[in-house]
C-alpha cells in the first residue's frame, strides 16, 4: 500500500521527488523483480555489473554466472538463462506472494531454489571502443517464471536505455516499483515507460499501442518444435520421464525457446528436475553436469557453444537444431539418428538418441500440422493445435494417477472430532497397474502403444516423485480442513461440562494450534467454518475460572 497510486496515473511532485535515486521503496519492485542490472564487455576486466537497482541487492557471481553476454551475436538478441540461488540467501519477504502462489496453475509458480535472468543483449559496431564493438547487456532477474511478459516489457525499455543510459533505466525501476502485486485472476494496470499494460495473470495486451500478446508465459511452441515436430510425440514422453536431454543451438534466444517449449509440453504437469534454456561453460553447475564419472543427471540444458558436441557426447538424447525460421517457414524435418554420428561439430541437425518410444505415433497430429504449413496457417494457430494435442496427450496419462490417488483418501465418515485425522493409505504401484486395465488412458485417447511401459518408467522419475508429493500434501491439508470441519460441529462446550479444567484447558491450547497451522498452511479451510471455530474458543474461555481466562487469551492468536 505504502501511500503510492499503484495504477500509474499520477503522484504529486512532493512524492516524485521522494522517489528519486536510492529513494524508491522496492515494495511493488520486489514483488515482480529481484533485480534488474546492467552488464557490460571490457577488454581488461571481462564481463561486469555496471548498474545494479535495488543497490542493495547481493547479486553474486556465483548465481548470475556469466550467462548475459553471448559471444558472436550481432545486433540485438534476447533469451532467457535459469540459476540456482546461493545457499544462505535470506528467504524473500514476499510471504503474501506465496500465498498467491498457491492458486495458480504450476507453470506459473514461482520455484524457490532458482531464479530467471530475462536478458536483451546487444552487440553493435562502435570504432570509438578499444575492442571496436558496444557490448551490452539489460538483465531482468525474478522468481516469476513469466517469459513472454518480462521478453515484451524488455523490447519496451531496452532500446530506449541503450540510447538514453542510467537516468531512463531509473525511470523504469520508478515505474515497476509503483506496480500491485501479480494478484491470480485480477486485471492489473502496469504502465511502463509510457504504455499501460493491461495484464490478467494468464493474458496481457498493450492499450496504447494495439500489440495483442496472448499469454505471460508461453513461447511461440509451434516455431520451436517445428524442426522436429515428427518427433514432438517422443520428446513429450522424454521430457514426461526426465531423461537427462541437451538442446544444441545455433543461438541463445533459439536454445532457450526451444528448452522452455520442452518444458512446457508436458502441462498441466509440472517439470520437478531441473532445466537450464541457455547454459554456458561459466555455469556454477558446469562441472556437476558434464562430468563423466556418473550418469547424465536429469535435466534439460540449452547449449550454444560448440564445445559442447564433444562434452556432452556421452549424453543419451541431443537435439541439435539449425537457425529457427521465421513464422510461415518450415524447415526440412531433422531424422532421429544414432548417437555415434555426433562426433564433429559440423553435425547436420537431427535428434540423437536411442530411445525407442513406449507409445506408436499419432499420424494425425502430423497430417493437421502439415496440412496447416501448406495452407499457410499462422504459427499462432499452429501453436494452439499442438498445445491442445500436448494437453490433451498428457491428461489422458495423468487422469488414471489422479483417479487412482484420490482412491487413497480415508472415507470422511472416518474422520472423528477426537482422533488425530487419518493417514492416506500408501501409492502401491502394482495395485495401481491393475487399475488401468478398466480406467486407463485408453478411455481417453486415441493413441495405441506400451502405455504400462510408459507408467513404470515414469513411476522411477523424479516427475512422479515430484507430482505425489504434490497432491500427498494437498490432500494431507484437506484431511486437516475435514478435521476441523469436524470439529466445529461438536458441541464442544458441552464437552468441557464432562472433562475436567486441565483436558479443558488442554482443548483450547489444541484448538489456537489449529487455527495458527490453518493460517501458516493455507489449509483450504472456509472463512465460516475458521470464524465458528473462534466462536467455539472464546465461549469455553469464557467459561472457565477467571484466572485461566487471562492466561488463555494471552496464549496464541484467536
């Protein structure tokens, strides 16, 4: 709140000046950004910070790593990088935010553990520079795994601080710092620089200048998987399986797409292992990663570097994919060869692997695309078929495990007032192959293929692992919100006239920890069923001695 219009129409002068350099409050920034900085090329120091806002952001090099200045780049080229937070970073403040987290679809939750570096590098000629070119990078770093938001919030200020420098970018930060929080479901005002954009968690459009972007976090998935669309089937099930998978490219903005489109494929999933869109030699996880003393770990990376070819040659799936082709252009479609033909960094494009995929492939997908590449459809429309296809693909797998999952919820007659709430029953995975004879994705989908193969291998992967743990605590929670549900439909002051002052007491302690583990847990609990639980507290307070009374109402939080 802080006393600032949120919605960007205007302050007076008074509270402008106050929010001059060093001045800004960061509230509104820091919901959306952790920092932005500026990294520039010297020909003696190498790569470095020149401006940093907030000022008091520990940004270590460890973290940003040297991932914001792609060599070889002319001209102007924005990508996405993905790093791991120090260990020993004060957890963000941010609790609000995490609350809001709770409500949005997994692809737009935050990850604690990692942060995003959204970047607009631009290399341009300049013979007044010793090295002979400009070489500068504005880095955008945040928690929100909002890719097309911060891209097109970039493209907006960007150019203009290449030309204008520090004053502009401060300018900039004072817009963002004025921004609400990125509140699921609320349509949101966001000016920057000039232009409002209009933004509903899931969609944004500029209202000053008529750009439609259809989604805060989508990339443009058809042009991605365009290359290898033959194949789109077997990369979603890699993907669904964690298999460790390297993306060779020709450039990071291409590295970086295509590794978020990967990710994406397998939504409403979520990916639980860990996944880099343009990974560099300079990474804190290079070592960890390429060495070949144990196998491949689970992750995606996005890889430029023709170094690479040979480092990664142990990898069992690569992609190697030439120069993306602008909207309407189809590129001849890469075959899926052996990995012993990756020796050379002069490889043609292709998917090397040996993987034999658990489920046949789906002709019609092929034909819809194809047919859409010669009748010119746009990428767009594209895009959503194969979005619907991908959705579809992978509801059709997961509804078996959600159906089977909800199985293991104890009955909620079985659910007392006066016992501990019961445990689920354990995820037994033979138990749960039986199931599929009958409900399985057969009723769904059109696809044929080892669909039990499929489920075993994904059972061994850290999706799986991932997911269950998900939906254990999920429905953990909501037995503890049946409980007290439950509980609130006693009579419970009756109760204490049957139970002595010290079980009384012991009721009301027991009751105020409900209440506090409802609030810290976000159990999805009703506002009626939290204000009778308060009621059901202070009417047996109010009934005991008057000593115990003033003890008890400083015990807690009612």
């Amino acid at each position: 709140k802080g006393g600032w219009d949120l919605g960007g129409e205007g302050t007076d002068d008074e509270e402008d000046e106050g929010r001059g350099r060093g001045l800004l409050r960061w509230d509104g920034f820091s919901a959306w950004l952790h920092c932005v900085c500026v990294v520039g090329f010297d020909l003696e120091l190498g790569q470095a910070v020149e401006v940093i806002y907030p000022q008091h952001s520990k940004l270590t090099d460890k973290e940003v790593s040297k991932n914001i200045a792609p060599y070889g780049c002319l001209g102007d080229t924005q990508f996405c990088f993905r790093f791991r937070q120090s260990s020993g970073r004060r957890v963000s403040l941010h609790c609000l935010l995490d609350h809001y987290d709770k409500d949005l679809p997994v692809y737009l939750k935050k990850d604690p553990a990692y942060f995003y570096g959204y970047v607009y590098f631009r290399q341009v000629r300049d013979k007044s520079l010793k090295r002979g070119y400009f070489q500068k990078s504005l880095v955008l770093i945040s928690k929100l795994p909002y890719i097309h938001f911060f891209h097109t919030v970039l493209k907006q200020i960007a150019p203009e601080y290449f030309e204008k420098s520090e004053p502009y970018l401060e300018a900039a930060c004072n817009d963002v710092d004025r921004w609400p929080a990125p509140v699921p479901g609320k349509t949101l005002h966001l000016p920057i620089m000039g232009v409002v954009m209009k933004v509903i968690t899931f969609y944004f459009i500029y209202t000053h200048i008529s750009v439609i972007l259809p989604t805060v976090h989508e990339v443009d998935l058809f042009r991605c998987f365009c290359p290898v669309f033959l194949h789109s089937q077997m990369l979603w099930e890699l993907v669904l399986l964690g298999e460790p998978l390297v993306v060779m490219a020709p450039s990071p903005s291409e590295s970086s797409e295509t590794v978020l489109a990967l990710v994406n494929c397998i939504s409403p999933l979520k990916y639980f292992s860990d996944f880099r869109p343009y990974f560099t030699i300079h990474d804190s996880e290079f070592k960890e990663y390429t060495t070949r003393t144990q196998a491949p770990p689970s992750v995606i990376l996005g890889v430029t570097n023709p170094f690479f070819a040979k480092t990664l040659q142990h990898w069992p799936h690569i992609i190697r994919i030439g120069d993306l082709k602008p909207a309407g252009e189809i590129p001849k479609q890469v075959k899926v060869k052996k990995l012993k033909n990756l020796k050379t960094l002069d490889s043609k494009p292709g998917v090397y692997t040996s993987y034999k995929p658990y489920l046949s492939r789906d002709e019609e997908i092929i034909k819809q695309l194809q047919k859409g590449v010669q009748q010119k459809r746009p990428s767009e429309a594209q895009s959503v078929i194969l979005r619907r296809y991908f959705l579809e693909l992978t509801q059709s797998f997961i509804i078996p495990l959600e159906r089977y999952v909800a199985s293991l919820m104890p009955l909620q007659k079985s659910i007392s007032p006066w016992k501990s709430p019961p445990q689920l029953r354990q995820f037994l995975p033979e138990e749960f192959m039986k199931t599929l004879e009958k409900t399985g994705p057969q009723l769904t989908s059109r696809i044929k293929g080892d669909w039990i193969g499929l489920y075993r291998h994904f059972l061994k992967s850290p999706n799986f692992d991932g997911w269950f743990k998900t939906r254990r605590k999920e429905m953990t929670q909501k037995l503890e919100a049946l409980h007290l549900e439950a509980l609130c439909e006693e009579d419970l002051l009756l109760w204490t006239q049957k139970h002595t002052e010290v079980e009384t007491v012991d009721l009301v302690l027991k009751l105020k920890n409900k209440l506090l583990q409802a609030d810290r847990e976000h159990l999805p609990v009703k506002p009626d069923t939290m204000e009778k639980l308060r009621t059901h507290i202070d009417a047996i307070i109010l009934a005991l001695p008057e000593d115990l009374q003033g003890i008890l109402l400083k015990t807690g939080m009612t």
